[in-house]
C-alpha cells in the first residue's frame, strides 16, 4: 500500500484489547495471508491453514506470548498486537497487524499504546522491540510516533559469482 491509498479519515469510536482465544484464529489467518499484511513480513508468502493453527494453538499455550485482539464497540475485531518475551522476560518482541482496509486512520497508533500500556500493567515486559522492513513506512511510523527509537540496523548486500575475486 503508498501512502496514496492510505484512507486519511480516523477512525472513530472506542476501541479495546482482549486476549487472543481459539475462536479467533479464523480472522488472524484470514488477516495473515492477505498481501498488504504478509508483503512486509519476514515470511512474504501465504500459510496453510494447518499451519496457522499449530502456530496459533503453541502461542496461545506461551505464557511469555501476550496476544491480543483490538475491537471496536460492536465486537468486531480490528486488528492484533501480539507481544512475546524474549529469553530475560523483562524483553518482548512486538508485531502488529491492523484489519485490511483500515490501515492510515489511527488505529495502529491507538492500537499500540494500548498494548504497551497492557503489557506494563500486567507483565514484567520494561522492554519491547520492532524489527520491521526498511521499506515498511506505515510501520517505521507508526512505531516512532509511538516512542520507538531505531538503536541499529541490519544492512545486507546479495553476492553473484561476479563478486569474488
Ligand atoms: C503497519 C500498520 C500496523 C500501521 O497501522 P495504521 O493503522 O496504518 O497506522 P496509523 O494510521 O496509526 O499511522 C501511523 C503513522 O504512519 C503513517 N502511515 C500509515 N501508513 C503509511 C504508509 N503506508 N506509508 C507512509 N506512512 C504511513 C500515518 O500517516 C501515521 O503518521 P502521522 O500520524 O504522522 O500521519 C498497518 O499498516 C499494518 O497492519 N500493516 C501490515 C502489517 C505490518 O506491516 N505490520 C508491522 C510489522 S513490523
């Protein structure tokens, strides 16, 4: 997605967290293969539905993967912040995904700091980190607006036969 088609309207309404059950893993899955969601991801490629359910199914029996659901008054679920500790449960890996089509009015902003917030509350998460693609815009945004800072980055050159020497 350019920032062209990015909808500039916000999105109004109050919107909440909750965790992440078995129910859900129809619209993750649906959300997850969708080209704007997995085009930015590490894995670019759809996954199979089996898949998905193991990978699902082992996340939510992680005590250290806090995996949660945004929606909007009416109970529509509107995106996914899922937070998973890394070794030191001090530190957490973040990633976030808002619905298709409601990506660029704000909910991945409001998304987020609920998550942070959430994981301060509840866990002993002090310490969270993004790895997100150069190329992802939205996302670079996203997480600087919400405080992140950049402390590295990873560069990475593709070699033919022609390079050696
Ligand atoms: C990344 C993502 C979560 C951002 O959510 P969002 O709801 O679009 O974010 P917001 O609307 O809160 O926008 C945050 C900022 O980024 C900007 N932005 C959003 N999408 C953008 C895009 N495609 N290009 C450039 N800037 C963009 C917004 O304008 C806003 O900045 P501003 O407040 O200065 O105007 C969402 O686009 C998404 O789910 N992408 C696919 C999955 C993904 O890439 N996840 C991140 C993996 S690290």
């Amino acid at each position: 997605m350019d920032i062209d088609n990015v909808p500039k309207s916000p999105f109004e309404g109050a919107i909440s967290l909750k965790q992440a059950t078995l129910g859900d893993a129809g619209i993750v899955f649906a959300w997850r293969n969708h080209p704007d969601i997995y085009r930015y991801f590490f894995n670019p490629t759809p996954v199979l539905w089996e898949e998905h359910v193991a990978w699902f199914t082992r996340a939510l029996a992680n005590p250290g993967c806090h995996f949660l659901i945004a929606r909007d008054t009416n109970d529509h679920s509107l995106g996914v912040v899922r937070f998973e500790a890394q070794g030191d449960a001090g530190s957490a890996e973040v990633n976030i995904m808002v619905a298709p089509g409601f990506e660029g009015g704000g909910l991945g902003t409001r998304m987020l700091e609920l998550g942070v917030d959430w994981v301060a509350e509840r866990t002993p998460i002090r310490h969270v980190v993004a790895k997100v693609m150069e190329a992802n815009l939205g996302s670079r945004k996203l997480f600087e607006k919400v405080g992140f800072t950049t402390t590295y980055r990873v560069m990475e050159r593709t070699l033919d036969v022609t390079d050696v020497r």
